[in-house]
C-alpha cells in the first residue's frame, strides 16, 4: 500500500526522475518536443538541493507518495507565491506549487492521496482557501482539479518554457483555481497510511 510522508534530502533524485517523467508524460503536446527531451533529472535534483526543498524551515512543503517501487509522486504546498514568486508570499491564501505523480502510476489513486494530505496539512497551519496554477491546455490536471473542489478563478498568467538559453521563451497560458480547504478536502479524503 502507497505511504505519504515528509521529503528527506535523500529523496532529491527520486523526485527529480517523477517530476521529468510527469512533464515528459503530460505535458506532450503542450511543451514544445525538444524541450521535453531535454530534460535532465540530475538538473533538477540539484536545484532541489540547491533550493533546500527538504529544509524544515523554508515556508514550502514537500510530501512523497512512496510504494513498492520507491517515490511515485509528490506535493509541494505553502503560502501563495504573488507573481507566482517564492519571495512574495500572501499568507491569507494556502497553494499547492506542485503536484505531479509517475505517468506509470496514473490511476492508482496517489494524486487524491497527495491532494487530501496537502489539504489537510495547508488546514492545519490556518489556512481556509486554496489558490493553485494549471497550464489552461492541462485538461487532465484540469479535470482532477475540478472533481477535487477547485474551480478556475478568472485569474490568468503566462507561463515561459526556455528551449535553450539563447531562444525565445514559448508562453504557455495558465488558469488559476481556487476553492475551500473543507470542501477540497473531504473531496480529497484517501485510506492511504499518511506518515507526518
């Protein structure tokens, strides 16, 4: 049975190698080819390091969901970023940063596991409603959202996919959906061992 718990630093790798494989996975027809295959887990494993995603006292947190096979999926939940800006924090609202589970495990159920333990975690520190962003073409990501309790708020942003330094940036449009903890929530409860 899947497990939820807290991100260790060890755990920097195996994040990495979800998050490419997700963006590989589902962002395919979004992101432009070439960007997709050139995404290098070992990169993103030390920016992770680099940004100390597993530090305790950083405001962001970073909850695995681990099976039989080691890391399947992870949240990363917090404050809402204004600008969707790590430095510019409204404390009034909660946000999911991240969520993304192995294409190789869609369907099992761990994205609700991940939704309803960030949810309860946001609640817990105070929180009442939560803000995310999607890419406005995610209709898979959309569709789970919505039958989690979120609904597209009108706000809206550009999200820039860098190909290489020198290229000009591909902006995709991005939607922002918010809805109340209590009712995310109990949209989002799960029987998965969550272990805080």
């Amino acid at each position: 049975m899947p497990t939820i718990r807290p991100e260790t630093p060890d755990d920097a790798e195996a994040i990495a190698r979800v998050h490419v494989r997700a963006w590989q996975g589902g962002y395919a027809g979004l992101i432009p080819a070439e960007v997709l295959s050139r995404l290098n887990p070992a990169a993103w494993a030390q920016r992770r390091r680099d940004m100390g995603t597993a530090d305790p006292e950083q405001p962001f947190t970073t909850l695995v969901a681990t099976d039989d096979a080691g890391i399947a999926g992870f949240v990363t939940f917090g404050p809402y970023r204004v600008d969707q800006n790590r430095d510019d924090l409204d404390e009034r609202y909660g946000e999911i940063v991240s969520m993304y589970v192995d294409p190789g495990a869609w369907g099992r159920g761990l994205g609700t596991a991940l939704m309803g333990a960030a949810c309860t975690a946001l609640t817990a520190r105070g929180w009442s409603e939560l803000r995310l962003w999607v890419l406005a073409g995610n209709v898979r990501a959309r569709r789970f959202y919505e039958r989690a309790g979120l609904a597209v708020d009108g706000e809206q942003s550009t999200y820039e996919v860098r190909w290489t330094s020198e290229a000009t940036p591909v902006g995709l449009p991005e939607l922002r959906y918010c809805g109340s903890l209590d009712r995310i929530g109990s949209a989002s409860s799960s029987a998965m061992l969550i272990q805080m």
